[in-house]
C-alpha cells in the first residue's frame, strides 16, 4: 500500500472521494478535499454542481461526474430504471485509475459498494447495515453530527493535519445577499417573506441583491455571493457556498437541525424551524406542508436577524 506523504512525486497514490448528494454536501467536502489533494492525485465523484466549486475552491482535484439514481428524490427505490449502463462505465472508469483508498463521509452502504467495486485498496468509511463488509477501515462516527465532523475524522484517519481556516470577509460595506431557494420544500421559507424582510432590511440601510432558484448559472451565482458582506438564505447549497468564500451567514432552518448542517463559518447565525415531533426528517415531510418552516414569521426571523446583524457591525 502507499503511503499519503505530502511528497511532490509524480507517482503520489490515487484517492477517490464519494459525495453524490447536493452543492451544499459538496461544499461542506471542499476542506476535505484541499487537504487530501496535498497527500494524493484525488478525483471526486459528484454531480455535475461539483465542477465549479471545483474550479473556484481546488482545480487540482479531478471530477468523475455522475448522478446516482439512489439520490433521486423520488423513484430511487425503482431499482429497475436505474441507469445500469451508466453505472458500469463509472465502476469501469474508476478500476482503471488503480485507485490506492477510496472515501466517504457518509453512513451509506451504496457508498461502501461503489468503493469495493472501484477495486480501492483501502476503503475508509463509517459502515452501517453490514457494509463493515465492504469496508479495510472502519471509523466510529464523530461525537459532533455535523456534516462537517465526519470529512475532520476522514482526515484525521489519514494523519492529515486541518487545512488553514477559511478567511473571514472584511465587512466594509452594507451588502447582503438573499437567496430564497432550497432543492426541496421542506427546507424553503416562502419566498414571499424574504421579500419583506428585503424591504426591512433596504429601510435599515442595507443593500439587498435577492436571488431565486431560477439562479442556475452557478458561476453567476459564486461570483455575486463573493461580492457580499452578509448572506441569508435556507438550509441549502448557497450558505454553505457563501461560507467558503468568507461571508457570514444567517440560515433559516425548517426540518433540519442547525447542529447538524450549519454553515462552517464562525460568524454562522440561523433560526431554528418550530417545534415537531419528527426532526429531522430532511426532505419529506409527514404533513400536507412542512409547518415548521412555513410556521416561522418574519417578525419571528427578524427577532434572531437584527441581533446578529448588530453583531456582525460592531467594531
């Protein structure tokens, strides 16, 4: 087996990373990444969202893309359309590599078998339903359940020591950036009442660019969220974009917990959804609509937001 040194070779081991869900999981895997790609060549594989936090974040890194079908939102248990042809190109892509380890940070035996049919020699992983099987290392989960804390033990496995921090965005000005869309409804607060907290905030003195889901082109959108001093938004893919870039972040929770998907920024504020008995759910919820988002008021959000905005100004 290789060793991962940091040395400058040409022949450094082959890594595989695995993070097949959505720009926020990706986002949250770009530290990881920085580190591994000093020790190793490192392809990740993702969705095609991947490639310009990639580009931005660290281009040395290879993208296999590919979109799992078992991540589809709905009909990922129609094991019969599935994408088979697909899925025996990548598994054939990835075997040519002679890949020395593959990863992931996530409790998935989908995972732990791509990495075993990816012929990696060491597979490292947290192993769940009897996929310890398919696993060389298996790692105990973190004691934090943030998102973030499992690529940290991923890391720490390797002897990797944590990248520098990401750098926190001098607030010079009085620019915020709303971004009112989530994937899936039950992490999105009306779009109607970031309208009115836009309007509250304009008559504060602040300058608001509000962006949708409409905003597809996400090199647009890496480009306007570097630009902000402030970001509000859902639990979803552009915080924890904004976070990478520096810019403190405010995040309205609904069915999720901030514990376990905040913003990794030190500045990160958020407000938690209502009360109910089945967080977290993620993105399916057992009512006619997700109450404990759709539930929270602007005067609600603004009772947490002014503070922190307060906060975030003073000297």
């Amino acid at each position: 087996m290789q060793s991962f040194s940091a040395s400058p070779s040409p022949h450094r081991p082959r890594l595989c990373v695995i993070e097949l869900w959505g720009l926020g999981d990706v986002a949250l895997a770009i530290p990881f990444l920085r580190i591994a790609s000093r020790h190793a060549e490192v392809s990740l594989v993702a969705k095609l969202h991947a490639e310009p936090l990639l580009r931005r974040f660290c281009p040395e890194v290879e993208l296999v893309p590919f979109a799992a079908p078992w991540t589809a939102h709905r009909g990922k248990y129609r094991v019969q359309q599935w994408p088979w042809r697909e899925l025996r190109r990548l598994v054939r892509t990835l075997r040519q590599g002679n890949l020395a380890a593959a990863v992931s940070a996530r409790q998935d035996p989908r995972d732990h078998a791509l990495m075993a049919l990816a012929g990696a020699g060491k597979r490292v992983g947290f192993p769940r339903a009897g996929s310890y099987l398919l696993l060389t290392d298996r790692l105990k989960p973190p004691v934090t359940p943030h998102r973030a804390a499992f690529w940290a033990t991923l890391a720490a496995h390797f002897g990797w020591q944590p990248a520098a921090s990401t750098p926190v965005t001098k607030q010079h000005s009085r620019r915020i950036v709303i971004h009112t869309g989530a994937a899936q409804p039950t992490r999105a607060w009306p779009a109607s009442h970031y309208e009115q907290l836009a309007t509250r905030l304009q008559i504060e003195g602040w300058q608001i660019t509000l962006l949708d889901a409409r905003t597809g082109d996400l090199d647009a959108l890496i480009a306007t969220l570097s630009t902000a001093d402030r970001f509000i938004g859902n639990d979803s893919g552009p915080g924890h974009v904004a976070a990478l870039l520096g810019v403190p972040t405010f995040t309205v929770f609904g069915a999720q917990l901030a514990a376990n998907f905040l913003p990794v920024h030190p500045q990160a504020g958020w407000i938690d959804g209502t009360p109910c008995p089945h967080k977290p759910c993620h993105d399916y919820c057992r009512y006619p609509e997700p109450f404990c988002i759709r539930r929270l008021s602007v005067d609600d959000v603004w009772a947490r937001l002014a503070p922190w905005l307060a906060a975030q100004s003073a000297p």
